[in-house]
C-alpha cells in the first residue's frame, strides 16, 4: 500500500508543466478579449468624432478637383470624336456614367446639387488658350471657387476675381 500511495503522490497525471501551460493560454485569451472589447470601445466612439464626420474643406476641395478632372478629360475625348457639349448632362450620357458617380445641376433644376459649370457649352476646348478657364467648381469653400483651365491645369481663385475670367458676352 505505501508503494502505491507514493506511485499516485510523486507522478502524479497532471503536471505541473500542464497546469503552467493552462494557466498561460486562459490569461492570453483573457488580455485578448480585453484588448478586443477596449479596440471595439475606441472605434465606437471615435466614429462620432467630429473630424471623422467633418471631413473638412480639404477633402470637399479635393473631390471638386477629381471630379473637375473627370469632367475636363471626357470633354477631350469627346473633342477628339467631334463633339463638343452644351452641358454636363450630354458629357454623362456620352460616358454612360451613372448619375451618382458625380452630381451636377441638371438644366431644368432650380437648385444646385454640385457646384460645376461650364463656362463655354458648345465649343471647341482643343483650341482655346491653355489659360482659359473651361469648368468652374463653385461653392466648393465660403470664399473660393476651382477653375479648370483649357490645358488640363486646376487653379483655385477667389470669388470676386472670377468675373475677370469669364468669357465676354
């Protein structure tokens, strides 16, 4: 008998090793979830923060020179099949694009959903002087409007000093 009761006592089927092992894999997965909630916690209340929800006049100006881009280099491609057009409706339905992927003021809309204008509709922008202004991107930012220029180029002017730039009637 007291061979068996020191056989059970001194090898023992659950070791040390085992018990150390266990222990280290449950507070890993508890400092895991921890780290986990705390990560979870953070993105929620960031998400309201408001210069993640104010992206800003930056991002707003931006997005008006994309989209100022996309506009001047469909009308180069259409320029090269000979079309030249009158508004941006007829430069949407010439890419095919759907209407979100760029708002604009419709012709008959009383209110303007995007600040784009064409400042010369209908005429040849391969021939005109790189420094003509051909889209302009109004009410982008309080004081300043985008200027796409004839070349491509992008300009951004105050207000007040863009009559100077539009075409003599």
């Amino acid at each position: 008998m007291l061979q068996r009761f020191i056989r059970i006592t001194f090898n023992p089927s659950w070791t040390l090793r085992r018990t150390l092992l266990s222990s280290g894999i449950f507070l890993t997965l508890t400092a895991a979830a921890v780290a986990m909630t705390g990560i979870i916690h953070e993105l929620a209340w960031l998400s309201r923060a408001p210069m993640i929800t104010n992206r800003g006049k930056n991002v707003r100006r931006t997005e008006a020179i994309n989209n100022g881009k996309q506009i001047y280099y469909a009308m180069i491609e259409m320029a090269s099949e000979g079309l030249h057009p009158s508004s941006l409706e007829e430069i949407i339905e010439f890419l095919d694009y759907r209407g979100d992927m760029f708002t604009y003021l419709p012709s008959h809309a009383s209110y303007a959903r995007e600040p784009f204008l064409l400042l010369h509709p209908g005429k040849d922008i391969t021939s005109m002087q790189p420094e003509t202004p051909i889209i302009a991107a109004l009410g982008v930012d309080g004081s300043r409007c985008i200027l796409v220029l004839a070349d491509g180029s992008v300009e951004v002017s105050r207000y007040k000093d863009i009559e100077n730039l539009l075409p003599a009637k």
